[in-house]
C-alpha cells in the first residue's frame, strides 16, 4: 500500500465515533489504594474517609488523573492475551493503529494529553465514555522515526449520563530505526555532539581505603552515613583524620547521621571528563543536619549532586541522600577498595506535604515550587503503568520495548500525569481542586535516570480562586513532560 493510500484510508475514519465503552467494574477504593502507592500520594481524601468527609468533597474521591483509566479494557484486550472469540475493538483510534501496525508503524508513544476535570469520581461510579477520531496526521518525520500523530477526543460519563470530564489524547505511531540522519555536520558540531564518557559508574578510580576510613566506607556499604567523631573530645569532623585538630587525640569512632542537610556551596565540572561520571557535573558541599562541628554549625561534607541541573542548583536548597552501589567486590568479603563500593550523594529533598491548604490569596504569579527529584526505578514504571491499566509492553516488557525502538521500558503517560498531580496537590494542599491537567510529552523517562520536578505559579485569580501552575519534568535528556495544572483555591 503507498503512503498516499494509507494516508487517504486513514483520513476516512476522521469524524467517527466509536461505541460507548463502559468499565467493568466501578471506582473502587483498592484499585484508588493502588494508584496512590504508585503515585506515592498520600492526599487523606482519596483513603482516609475522616479526612476527606471533613474536606469540600464530603468524602473519599478518586484522584482527578485517574479519569480515564477506569474503562479501560485491560489486559484482556492485548492481542496476545485476547480470547479467541472476542473479536478486536471497534473504536475508530484501534482501527487506525491496526492499519499503521499493518503498514509497518510498529512503535508507539504517547505525545499529549488534556484531561478536563468537570468533578471528581467516587467510588461505585461507573464511568463510561464516547471516543471520536479527531486527526491523523500526514507521515511526518520525527526523531523516533517516520510516523503519523493520532488524535482522538473522548467525552466522560458516568452510567446514568452525568458529564463528569473530557479528554484529548495524542500518540504518534512510527517505524522504528526510521529516525532523523544527521548529515554534513561540521568538525564543531561534531565535537559539540560527541558523547560524554561511559557513564557507567563501575568505571571511576576505586577510592582509596585505609584504617584511618575503613568503618565509613564499611557503613557507606549499608547506607549508613557515617561521620568520624574523637572519642576524647566528641568532636565531630569531615573528612577524616588520624588525629582530632581540636585536643590532638589518636582515638577514633564514628556517628551515623540522618543524611540530610542543606547545600552550603557549589561547583559545576565540565572538564576533565572522566570514565564514569555525568557531565556537567554538580558537585556540592553539603551542610549536615544533626552533626554540630563544635563551632555551631553542621558538618560540612563534600559529594555529587543527583537530579539537578547546574540552573537548578541554589545555595541554601534542601538535600537528602542517595546511595550509588557504584562498584562490586573484587574480592568477596573484602572491607578495604577490593570490597563492594557504595558511594554517598545527594538530591533535591523531598518537599514535605503540606496538610493545610493554600487560599489564592496566599499565593502569587511567580512563586516558584519547591524542586522533588524522583530516583525513578522499574518498580516505579512497571507500578504505574499497572496501577493506570495500562498493558503497552513497552512500559514493562524490555526486550519488546526495544524491538519497538525504545532502548528500555519508559514512564507511561497516565503515571506522568498522576506524578504531577501530586507534586502539585502535596504543594498546594490536600483540599485544592484539580480542574485540568495538561502535557506534552518530549524525552522518554527511562529506569535509573532521575526525574526532576520544578513548577511556577503562572497566573492567580484571587477573586475566582483558580490557579495555574507550569509544571515540567527534566532527566538527563532533557524535558520528559511540560504541562499545566488548573486548580481551584478558596479566594
């Protein structure tokens, strides 16, 4: 089939509406459970019945990103697992990816999504909704390949026909390994382009253990950070020494620390690149919480910073540790560098969750959120694509993600989506009011790459009570989602 006909037969499914799909099962609270220990989102209104009968929904509620996962059809309607007999979906968005799967546009990845949130669900709803082709693009070439963008609009409802929210949801299906060829680069954009080093951390210098330092690697290998203290005088210090500077004695233990603090200084290295570390480079010097220097201040310590860029990074922000099990053992019960490495490092603090919750008189443009740097692991991805129905076996199947041009399993768009609605929700409080939640996808957010949210209020009307709030979720690669959230305050 040419790319004209493909396009044209395409084209005709543009206009129609599918059948009304209905859930199998109604909101419930263990599937809401799930979602929230996914999502780690401890909101009380969606659990706890005291809490959120206290709050403006007068009961449990199901989280506002959850809207269009209750109808999904589930595992069951994956071609590997679909019965015999079942016949394939007949709305217009599956006919269209069965024509581009056939032509070849095996890959899939989702592109945008708008979710209006006309009220919250409940449980016992039984949510329904009416889908309508509303675009195929014409093939266009993108990085991931050649492809067409499939957009589709679908109306939300429950049983008895109440309108309870819309959605407008893009994808581009693409041929894997069809992406964009660079061609005529210059010497200086070559150099620009090449790659950092491996960063593969198995590849840094083994540091050097001795007896001076041997229990703080030891309790590092447990992730424990531990700090030298002399046992004359209580002091305690970083980095380690044979002989206490304050009274001069020799006798040394240690104290184990918390592992959060605040960044007193910092440093960006772009070159020397070694073998085993990410360029550019936060490296930072920490200030300890529970560890006084005896001169009234935390002790100083000096590590890599994770999950921030060098714009990101502010003097005075919240730390907490991350452990790296950097290198294995080269000789098994070893406690000197032949031993297992693990090496301390810090990221962005958690923000805390606020239990009240903002008016819009509190708030002003501008006021900026504080950073959440999230150690995405694929318990998170495999999670959350569960938790929001969603079988694609490219959130959770590696080799098939890669026969479909991704280099992993990546983040789904639903999981996205709920991650932003808590950064948010935890920022603004647990009776704010979700109105929209809108994005749009750039990098893939793969396992072991931290994700980095940072959020601005963009506009505030005091008088109605709606806030929005500019989102945006970074790696490494760069921006995975940027969007908005819409919420209600009380004025």
């Amino acid at each position: 089939m040419s790319a004209d006909d493909l396009l044209t037969r395409l084209r005709a499914l543009v206009g129609q509406q599918g059948p009304v799909q209905s859930a199998r099962h109604p909101v419930n609270l263990p599937a809401i459970a799930d979602w929230c220990d996914a999502m780690g989102d401890g909101n009380p209104v969606y659990t706890d019945e005291e809490a959120a009968a206290k709050s403006r929904h007068g009961g449990i509620v199901a989280p506002p990103a959850t809207l269009d996962i209750w109808d999904r059809p589930g595992l069951p309607a994956q071609p590997r697992f679909r019965p015999a007999a079942k016949p394939p979906a007949a709305d217009p968005r599956s006919r269209t990816l069965r024509l581009l799967e056939e032509a070849g546009f095996i890959g899939v990845v989702a592109v945008n999504s708008e979710l209006e949130i006309a009220r919250y669900l409940r449980p016992g709803d039984v949510v329904q909704n009416t889908q309508i082709l509303d675009d195929v693009s014409e093939e266009k070439q993108t990085a991931l390949g050649v492809g067409h963008f499939v957009t589709t609009r679908q109306r939300y409802e429950t049983s008895d026909g109440e309108h309870v929210g819309d959605l407008l949801f893009r994808i581009l299906k693409f041929k894997p390994s069809s992406g964009q060829q660079s061609t005529g680069t210059s010497p200086a954009a070559a150099a620009q382009a090449r790659p950092a080093p491996d960063p593969s951390p198995a590849l840094r210098p083994r540091p050097g253990i001795n007896k001076d330092n041997e229990a703080l690697w030891e309790g590092y290998r447990n992730h424990e950070l531990r700090l030298p203290r002399c046992n004359g005088c209580g002091r305690v210090f970083f980095p380690p020494s044979p002989r206490c500077s304050s009274c001069g004695a020799f006798d040394m233990g240690y104290v184990v620390v918390s592992g959060r603090g605040t960044l007193y200084s910092f440093s960006v290295v772009h070159h020397p690149q070694v073998p085993g570390f990410r360029y550019p480079l936060v490296v930072g010097l920490v200030e300890l919480d529970g560890a006084d220097d005896g001169a009234g201040r935390g002790v100083r310590f000096l590590a890599d910073l994770v999950g921030v860029s060098p714009a990101q990074a502010e003097v005075g922000m919240p730390l907490e540790i991350e452990w790296l099990d950097s290198h294995p053992a080269l000789v098994e019960g070893a406690t000197d560098s032949r031993g297992p490495i693990t090496v301390p490092q810090f990221r962005p603090a958690t923000p805390t969750r606020r239990e009240d919750t903002l008016t819009a008189g509190s708030v002003q443009e501008g006021q900026r959120l504080p950073l959440w740097t999230l150690p995405l692991a694929p318990t998170h991805i495999v999670a959350g694509a569960l938790a929001t129905r969603d079988f694609q076996d490219v959130h959770h199947d590696r080799d098939l993600a890669v026969q479909k041009g991704s280099k992993d399993i990546f983040l789904n768009i639903n999981t996205s989506l709920g991650l932003m609605e808590r950064y948010v929700t935890d920022w603004s409080g647990p009776d704010a009011a979700v109105t929209a939640l809108r994005v749009r996808l750039g990098a893939p957010a793969y396992p072991y790459m931290p994700l980095t949210f940072s959020g601005a209020v963009k506009s505030v009307d005091a008088d109605t009570g709606r806030v929005v709030v500019g989102v945006q979720a970074s790696n490494e690669l760069g921006p995975h989602v940027t969007g908005t959230v819409e919420l209600e305050l009380q004025p």
